[in-house]
C-alpha cells in the first residue's frame, strides 16, 4: 500500500496580498523606502509604487532587479 504524502495548500492571493499589505509593506517601510521611494529612486528602483499584490505582480522585470 502506498502512503500519500500532500503538499500544504498553496496560500490564495487574497491570503497573500493580506500578507503582503501587512507584513512585507512593514519591512519594506522600514528598510527599502530610505532609498527606493516615489521621491527618491535610487538605482531607479521605485518601490513604493508597489501598494497592493497585484502591483507587485504586474512587474516582474522590476522585482528581478531586487532578487
């Protein structure tokens, strides 16, 4: 008899974009925006600009920049 093993289910983007919006705003507040803000773009990297999820998933290009 064979044992199944499953994976956790993947996070939904509602569960998601609440994370992002709580969490990885609050990190990116406090360690991205000195530099990477609307005002100040350093790098030409806007970060800012990403508010929700769905922003953020609309520009990958930009996030390869950050990876």
């Amino acid at each position: 008899m064979l044992s199944a093993t499953f994976a956790a289910e993947p996070a939904s983007f509602d569960e998601l974009d609440k994370e992002y919006a709580g969490l990885v705003r609050a990190v990116m507040k406090q360690s991205c925006f000195e530099c990477h803000s609307t005002a100040e773009k350093q790098g030409e990297l806007d970060l800012e600009q990403f508010t929700v999820l769905a922003d953020v998933r609309r520009a990958t290009k930009t996030w390869l920049k950050v990876a």
